[in-house]
C-alpha cells in the first residue's frame, strides 16, 4: 500500500500524522500556492502534476495505491483531476472533505452561487467589507469600488490588490472567535463575504458575525465530481484497512 494526500487543509493535516504515526508509507500533495506552506510529517512534493495525466503519470511512477483527496471543497480542478486519474489507473480513490456549513440560529446569511454572484450582492450602498476569500479571486471586487475592504491573505501580495479602498491583514488560519471578533470591532466590519468551506479553520468569522448581528455572503460550494466521500481521518483510516486494491491480498482466480 502507497496512499497519495492532495493536501492543503486543516483534515488533510490530521490525516497525515495519522499515517506518519501508523507508519504507513505515505506522500503529502501541495499545490505550492503559498509561500511557506506548513510542513507535514510525510515525504512532501510541492505543485501541480501538469493536469489529469500528470497525476496518472504520477500515480503510475510512483506506484501509488490509495489516492486521497482532502483538498479544500473549492478545490474544483484538482478535485475533477483526481477522480479521471484514479479512473485512468485504477487508483483507489477517498475524498476526505468536511460538511458544508448551514446558518445556525441568529445567523443573517445571504447564499450565493459563485465569486460573480458575491460581487453582485455587493450593490448597495458603500460598507465595511471582510472579504475572507483569501487572494485568487480579489479582482473580481473591483467592479465594487465604493465599499471599504478588509482583505485577510496567507501572504502579502506583490502588487497592492486592485480595490481603491482596502486594509490588508496578513495571517494564516486556523482562527480563533476570540480573534475575530477583534478583527471585525477594530475594522468597523459590517458585512462578510466567505466561501462555504465547511470544516473548523475559518469557522471563528462565523460566530462572530453571530454575536455582531453582522450579514455574511456566503458562497456555496462548486459541484463535484461524483466521488467516495469520507468526513473523519478514522472513515479514511477505516478505508485503508478494508479496501485492498485487488492487487494486494486477494487471491485470484486461476
Ligand atoms: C496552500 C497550506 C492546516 C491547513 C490550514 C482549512 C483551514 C486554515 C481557513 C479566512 C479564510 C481561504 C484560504 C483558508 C483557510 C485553513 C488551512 C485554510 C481561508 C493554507 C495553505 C495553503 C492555502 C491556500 C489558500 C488559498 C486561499 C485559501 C486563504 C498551509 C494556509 C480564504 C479559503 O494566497 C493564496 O494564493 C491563497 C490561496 C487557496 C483561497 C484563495 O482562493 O485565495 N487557502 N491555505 C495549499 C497548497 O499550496 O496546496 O500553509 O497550511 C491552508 C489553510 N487555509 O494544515 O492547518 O482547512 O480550510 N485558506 C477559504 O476557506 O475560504 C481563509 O481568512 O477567514
Ligand atoms: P484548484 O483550483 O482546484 O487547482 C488548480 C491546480 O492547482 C490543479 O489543477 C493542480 O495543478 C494544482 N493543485 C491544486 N491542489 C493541489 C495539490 N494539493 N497538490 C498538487 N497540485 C495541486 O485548487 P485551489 O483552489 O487553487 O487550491 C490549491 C490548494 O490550496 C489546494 O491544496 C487546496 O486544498 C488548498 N486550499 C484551497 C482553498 C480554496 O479556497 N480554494 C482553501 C484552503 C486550501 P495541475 O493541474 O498542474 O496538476
């Protein structure tokens, strides 16, 4: 057995001391989108695979047998290139991914389905904007010139972002409430804008919105591929134990 992680969340994390502790060969994935990423206690490669047939070629080179995908749920790409590669190859394939959120009681939240559709419920009147989406999809704003962003990035950008009004904090998840909470009083927050990303990490901007009354744009998921999913690292470990690639363990007919 050789298991692939397509990492780069909090549960892709704990999936890997799980098998670094089991002793269970195993690689970590990034994609190499920030400048430090945190180190994993796994053999780790950094960027893309050049597109579905690289991750084949990768799979194939690297006699991988067990590919899991605990990439981040707006992970569409990678996500859709993993379950054709595992196809291709006939790799096991597990999502690990982690349940959307849903609006707790007090929660003011305005669902939307995609960047473009936050931009536009973004039309009213100038406001104090988190805009938690972290760095690719910044541009889109500027076609809402008028409110004043907080923009929360993992690294400081090259260039200043293109919206004429911004503050820019610089931090990594996971957060804290206790520290979102400063966040949004000190910046006068009056609105969020974030992605449904579900898990714990960023979580803590939602129950301060709560206790701040604050209305949150909420960005739902991209669809997926249809694929085996798993919320917990023990669903994946549980996956390992039971699921042996036929060419392991099972006795073939002659
Ligand atoms: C490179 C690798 C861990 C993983 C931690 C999780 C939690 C903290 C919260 C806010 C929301 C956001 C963003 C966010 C969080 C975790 C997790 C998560 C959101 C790192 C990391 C990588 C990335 C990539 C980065 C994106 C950006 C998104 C910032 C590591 C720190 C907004 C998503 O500058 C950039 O290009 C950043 C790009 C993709 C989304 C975007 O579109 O900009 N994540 N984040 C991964 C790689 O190279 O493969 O250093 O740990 C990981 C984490 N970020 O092990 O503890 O599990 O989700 N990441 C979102 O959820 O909305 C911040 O500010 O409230
Ligand atoms: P994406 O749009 O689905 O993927 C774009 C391309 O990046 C992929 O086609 C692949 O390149 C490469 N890639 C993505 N994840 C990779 C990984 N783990 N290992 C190797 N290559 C990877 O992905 P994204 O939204 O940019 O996310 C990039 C990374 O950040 C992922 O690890 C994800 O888990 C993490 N992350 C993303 C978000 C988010 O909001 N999107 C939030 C938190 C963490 P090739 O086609 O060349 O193989």
């Amino acid at each position: 057995m050789k298991v692939l992680i397509l990492g780069g969340t909090t549960e892709a994390g704990a999936l890997a001391r799980a098998l670094a502790e089991r002793e269970i060969p195993a690689r970590y994935s990034y994609a190499g989108r920030v400048a430090a990423p945190k180190l994993q206690p796994l053999p780790t490669r950094v960027g893309g695979f050049g597109g579905a047939a690289g991750l084949a070629a990768f799979l194939t080179a690297e006699h991988i047998t067990h590919l899991v995908d605990a990439t981040h749920p707006f992970a569409e790409q990678m996500s859709r290139h993993a379950v054709a590669a595992a196809e291709q190859t006939g790799t096991r394939l597990l999502a690990l991914t982690r349940p959307p959120w849903t609006p707790q009681h007090g929660d003011d939240w305005q669902r939307v389905d995609g960047i473009e559709a936050a931009v536009d419920a973004l039309s009213g009147p100038p406001q104090r904007v988190l805009l938690a989406i972290g760095r690719l999809h910044l541009a889109a704003f500027a076609a809402r010139p008028r409110h004043h962003y907080l923009l929360r990035l993992v690294d400081r950008p090259e260039a200043p972002p293109p919206l004429p009004r911004h503050t820019l904090t610089v931090d990594r998840g996971p957060f804290t409430r206790e520290g979102d909470l400063a966040l949004l009083r000190e910046h006068g927050v009056e609105r969020l804008v974030c992605k449904n990303a579900g898990g714990t990490g960023a979580a803590a901007k939602l129950e301060a919105a709560r206790l701040l009354h604050l209305p949150v744009v909420m960005i739902d998921r991209p669809a997926l591929p249809a694929r085996r999913e798993a919320h917990g690292v023990d669903d994946v470990l549980d996956w390992l134990r039971h699921d042996t690639a036929p060419h392991e363990g099972v006795e073939r007919g002659v």
